[in-house]
C-alpha cells in the first residue's frame, strides 16, 4: 500500500512539473503583454531568474516604445545579473544605458554594468587588460556622477581592488629577477616600477627588494667593484628606513647595513 502511495505521489509530482513546464512555455509564446509581465515580475520576486529574464526577454520587443519599455529592459538585465550570467547582463546594461538615459533606473544600470565588467576581470597573475578597462569605465562613471550617489564607495573599493592588481603584477614581476638571483636586472626593474607609478601599494615591499637587489649585487662582485657596489646597497637602505622606519624589515636591514658598514671602513 505504501508502495502505491509513493508511487502516486511521485506520478502527481511529475504531472505538476510537466504542466507548469507546459505553462511556463505558452506563457513564453503568446503575445499576452500583461499576462508576461506580470508572470515575470512574480519569477523575479520569487528568486527564478532565468525564467524571469527569458520573460523579459520574450517581451522586449512587444513593449517597445511603451512605457514599460524601459523596465522591461531593466529588469531583464536584472534578471540577468542575478542568475549570474554577468556577460549577457553587462550587454543587457549596456545598452539600457544608451537608449534609456534619463530613465530612473539609469543610474543603478550604469553602476551594474560596471560590477558585471569588474566581476569579468582577471586574478593578477593573468591578462589585466580587462582591469584596465573597467577601471576606465569606472572612473568615467565617478566623474559623472554629482552628489550623494549610492554606488561611489563600492566603486572606489573596486578601483582600490583593480588597482592592487596592477601594482601587484608589477611589483611580482619585478621580484621575480631577484628569485632567479639577477640582482641587476631586479633592481633596475623594481626602480622602474615606482618610477611609473610611486603610489605603488607594495611600495614598502619594492624598496626592500631594491636594497636586497643592490645587496647581493655587491656581494656578489669582484673585489674592485664592491665597494662601489655596497655604497649603492648604503643608499637603498637610507631610502626605505627613511620612509619606513617601522618596517618588519627592518631588522634584517639593519643587519646586512652595519655588516656593510665595517667592511667599508676596512676598505
């Protein structure tokens, strides 16, 4: 008996998902406006949004040149973006942005287009030229922008996430000579780094590995070079303990410092 219960239940369960299937796609077919809409709306409260957005979808061109025309095209981006598929939703807002740009949701597509490209963009070991393009739309965007605006801090803490990408790629980049132990080319790379952009967020960390550079660079020379080599090494530490005077490196610096210093009073 238990067995035919479930057995019906099961059977009843299936019907119901085969009908509302059913429904969901006469649904999509017809050319009823409200009836779409107002089934769309319902999905997209209810959380279903890849029904919602193929809905809003179905519909765009029914509603075009309406007056729900905009939220129609809005909330299919919307949808979009909330399902997670952040390429079809940065086109979705894209182009609401240039069709609709006085309607009140222009400003919030705006900055949801902007999250959709940051979300496209890359861990800092790969390709950054997404990076460099978003955060060229966002800074247009926060210039455009008067006012208390709502999205202007998430925006600055995305700049502020682009932009460590960037300064770390850089200064990775320049590390990466000091690992494979060429100390000259490690500390004309690193210098470069802050010579392109001194506001480095790894400032601290470039200016350590510059001195470290110079260092074994000095240590490493022929007996005629290295006092030469070492007064470089002088420099760079007087650099960083100059601006970092309370460095966790310090210590190792400070070191390596009074050892040069003995060996350049002995020579």
């Amino acid at each position: 008996m238990k067995s035919l219960k479930l057995i019906a239940a099961t059977l009843g369960c299936a019907l119901t998902l085969v009908s509302c299937a059913s429904q969901f796609e006469t649904l999509l077919a017809s050319n009823d406006v409200d009836a779409k809409y107002k089934a769309a709306m319902d999905y997209f409260q209810n959380k279903k949004y890849q029904k919602a957005a193929q809905l809003f979808e179905s519909m765009a061109v029914l509603t075009s040149g309406t007056e729900r025309d905009d939220t129609v095209q809005y909330y299919w981006g919307l949808s979009n973006y909330r399902f997670k598929d952040y390429y079809t939703a940065e086109s979705n807002f894209a182009r609401f942005v240039e069709n609709f740009p006085r309607s009140p949701f222009a400003a919030d597509a705006q900055f949801y287009r902007l999250d959709c490209l940051y979300r496209a963009t890359y861990r800092w070991e790969l390709d950054q030229q997404p990076t460099r393009a978003c955060m060229a739309a966002i800074s247009q965007y926060m210039r455009e922008q008067t006012g208390d605006e709502p999205h202007m801090k998430a925006c600055e803490d995305m700049m502020h996430d682009l932009q460590d990408r960037l300064d770390r790629k850089d200064f990775e980049a320049g590390k990466q000579y000091y690992i494979m132990e060429d100390y000259p080319a490690a500390r004309v790379k690193l210098r470069n780094v802050l010579k392109t952009n001194a506001d480095n967020f790894y400032r601290e960390d470039v200016l350590y590995y510059t001195a470290m550079s110079s260092y074994h660079y000095a240590r490493l020379s022929v007996k005629e070079k290295m006092k030469e080599r070492y007064l470089t090494f002088v420099d760079d530490y007087l650099n960083f303990v100059g601006e970092y005077p309370e460095s966790h490196y310090k210590n190792e610096l400070d070191g390596i410092y009074r050892n040069v210093q003995d060996y350049l009073k002995n020579n």
